[in-house]
C-alpha cells in the first residue's frame, strides 16, 4: 500500500530549480532511503513532505493528506527526527517527552502510556529522570527517537540518524529502526551519507542529482544492475582509451590517482586491462559497493557531498531565499 505518493514535485528558488519534477511513491512500512550530493535536492524534498516549505508547482499525498491543502493533517501523521540534536539539555528525559505530548495536546493518561512505552523501546526507562546533559550522544539520539514516536506517526523521517556515534551505537540504532518498521510498520524516509547504512536498512532507496532521482531501486539490485568487479589501478598517466569499448568493461572513473574500472568477472579480465594499462604503481580488486553505484550516477563520492547542516537550518535558509 502506497503511503507517499509524489507527483511532478517542484521547488525553485529564482532561478535555481533544486527539485525537478519529481515523481515517486513509496510503500507502507518501508524503510526507504534518500541519498545525494549536498545541492542535489534530497533535503529540499524532505522539507516539502514535512511541509516545512511549500513546493513551486505539484504536490505529495503524505499518508493519502495533500501537502497543500492538508498541511496539518500532514504533521500530525509524521514524525521527524533532526540532525541537530532539538530536546532541552536542562531537562530530564522525561520531561522532555512530556513537553513534546503537551505541545500534541494528549490527555495526562495517554501522554503518560505513550511516555512509558517510548521510553521502554529505545532502553532508556531508567535514565528517565536524568537530565539529558548527562547522556551519552547515542543516548540522547534515542531519546530524539523516541520522542519522534510519542504521536504514533505512520511515518518517520530520520536525518543522519547515526551521524558522529561510535560503531556499537550505530549498530543499536539499526536495531531500533527495524524494529520500528518490522514490528510497528511505520514507514521510515532516511537520508544518510553512510552508503554501509543505506546498504545494511533501506528496502529500496533513491539516488538524487541535480534535482532528479538518478536511479531508484533496492541496494542489492542497483548493485546487480552495475554489475561485475571493481578494479583500482594506481597510475600516473591512466589512459581511458586503453580501456574504452571493451565489451566487458562496464564503466570507468578516472581521478588523480588513475582510476576504478568496473569490469565484468575481473578474474578472468585482470590480465587483460593490466596489459592495456600499462606499468602501474598497484592494483587492487573488490566486488561492487554501493559507495560504487553512488559514484557511477552521480560522478562523485559520496563523501565529497559530506553534512553541511540539518532540515532546520536548511528549511531557515530555504524560507531567507523565497
């Protein structure tokens, strides 16, 4: 079942058009993936689905409410969960959750259960009553999770939801995100720039450049589609057309250091390319990651479109340009 529905979804500010008619659906329960270069529109479509900033023309059915003209409905089905870290360091965790239940206007008892119930998801009820200036990162990162789940939204968006914590924590935090989609069925819209993440949670995710989806599948299948081996070959004059038109060559990027040419069964094709190439400085072969599929869409890694702030702040500086 269909749970966001995007159709020909537009943002222009003057003359730039960061989002470019832009259709897409995605289904109930499913732990989606948004991933692209800093400027390539990811985070100005997360903002219109959150509707923290109107589109220039077309629209999204957000759990069947229009991003328009239902607004309201749209934030009270959805949950959002900031890079920035937003819960009030001089409060208790539980306080917190308490203020976030009073601003959805829950009764006492309810707030109270959702609170209790929260709290117990992401292990937190016996750090309740500490205030959160003396949580660990990865605890206070739940604790925005959990507070992200206290209305009960069919939809959550995480933005970098492990960035800048410890392999343990990251893993923890995996756990909490299937659970929630496996167990609760909420749908979760993720965007990361850690391609093992994307490849470890998302069903299926969506590469975007230049305002448009580049490629649009599940990790493994967009690693299939690319196909084959990669071999990194170290040299100082790399030549492309040694290796161009090769039926098995698949696809090649070339960097200051020489290039990554993606081959179909490199054990059997090594030999060859080496003898084209000529004398090289090393060489080094690896199946195809999904940092790999990134780079042949986009023509850049992924870490060169590193974090440079979160939805808030963008959405602030998205509303300063209009």
């Amino acid at each position: 079942m269909q749970i966001i529905e995007i159709k020909n979804l537009t943002k222009k500010f003057g003359k730039l058009t960061a989002v470019d008619s832009l259709d897409l659906t995605i289904e109930k329960g499913e732990v989606f993936g948004l991933l692209g270069p800093n400027g390539a529109g990811k985070s100005t479509t997360l903002l219109m689905l959150t509707t923290l900033i109107p589109p220039t023309s077309g629209t999204a059915l957000v759990n069947n409410f229009d991003i328009i003209r239902e607004p309201d409905r749209v934030r009270k089905s959805i949950g959002i969960v900031f890079q920035d870290p937003s819960s009030d360091e001089m409060l208790t965790g539980y306080e917190n959750l308490k203020l976030h239940g009073l601003l959805y206007d829950m009764d006492a008892a309810l707030r109270e259960e959702r609170i209790a119930e929260v709290l117990r998801l992401v292990d937190l009820t016996g750090r309740k009553d500490d205030m959160v200036k003396k949580y660990s990162g990865g605890m206070r990162r739940r604790l925005e999770i959990a507070r992200g789940l206290m209305h009960h939204p069919e939809i959550l968006f995480l933005d970098e939801p492990t960035l800048g914590l410890d392999p343990q924590t990251r893993e923890h935090i995996w756990e909490y995100i299937r659970k929630l989609a496996t167990e609760k069925n909420i749908t979760i819209i993720i965007t990361t720039h850690y391609m093992d993440e994307a490849d470890r949670l998302c069903n299926r995710l969506a590469i975007i450049d230049r305002g448009k989806i580049a490629v649009l599948g599940s990790p493994d299948q967009l690693k299939k589609d690319l196909g084959g081996d990669i071999i990194r070959i170290r040299i100082k004059n790399f030549n492309r057309e040694s290796l161009a038109g090769l039926d098995y060559v698949k696809d090649i990027q070339k960097d200051d250091e020489g290039a990554s040419v993606t081959v179909r069964d490199a054990s059997l094709h090594l030999q060859d390319v080496l003898s084209r190439t000529g004398p090289v400085e090393s060489v080094e072969v690896r199946p195809l990651t999904l940092e790999d599929v990134f780079i042949h869409y986009t023509g850049r890694a992924i870490r060169e479109g590193a974090p440079e702030g979160g939805w808030a702040e963008k959405a602030m500086q998205a509303r300063l340009r209009k």
